[in-house]
C-alpha cells in the first residue's frame, strides 16, 4: 500500500510489558486495534504496531491511547509516521515521544471556610 502510515514503537526495556491500545477518532469513536487483546512486548526487545485509521477519517485526526496493563513492566512508546508502500518499512516521515499522562493530582486540603477561596 502507499500513503501514509501511523504506528507505534513499544520498548520494554527490563521485564516484560502488556498494554492495551485505543485509538480516538474526532468525533469520539473509540476502537481498539487489536481487538479485546492486549499488545505483548517481550524484555529487551521494541515492538512496532501499525495503527489502522479510524473509519471513514482518512483525512482527519485522531488520537491514540496506550493504556499499560496491571503487572506490566516499564513501557516506552513513540509515534512514528511513514509515507510511500511498505507501511511502517516505508522512509521515516516523523519519529515523536509518546508522553506519560498525568495519573494523580495533588490538592490543597479542604477547609470549611471563605479563607481558602478568597484573598
């Protein structure tokens, strides 16, 4: 096939990882691209996963969502864009970091007074 190609780069760098992957399109269909399935990678080693469009979004963005598994090791990820035939073998057109979400947010504890909304 040629055009462009969207995948990912998953590294387990010591132990084994599991995680599930989701993609978003823009009107907020989600699918899961390896079905009910998790993706495995085993230590030491990167997997790359080709990451279908969602349907009928051939033109439009679309996020994706790497969701590490309970029990899994550490898991790096990048986004890599290839264009021409040979998916993701084709020439490099973008290699970006996936960045970690933040999972916890700390908040000042609660009062029961103005004092801690106002001046």
């Amino acid at each position: 096939t040629s055009g462009v190609t969207v995948g990912l780069l998953l590294t387990a760098p010591g132990t084994a990882a599991r995680a599930g992957i989701s993609v978003i399109s823009a009107d907020g269909a989600v699918t899961t691209p390896a079905g009910d399935q998790s993706v495995k990678v085993t230590a030491g080693h990167t997997l790359a996963v080709t990451i279908p469009r969602p349907p009928g979004s051939s033109r439009k963005p679309f996020a994706i969502v790497i969701t590490p598994q309970p029990g899994s090791g550490p898991l790096y990820a990048a986004r890599a864009v290839t264009s021409g035939s040979g998916g993701l073998s084709a020439p490099l057109s973008a290699l970006l970091p996936v960045p970690s979400s933040m999972t916890s947010i700390t908040l000042p504890p609660a009062r029961n007074s103005y004092t801690a909304v106002l001046p």
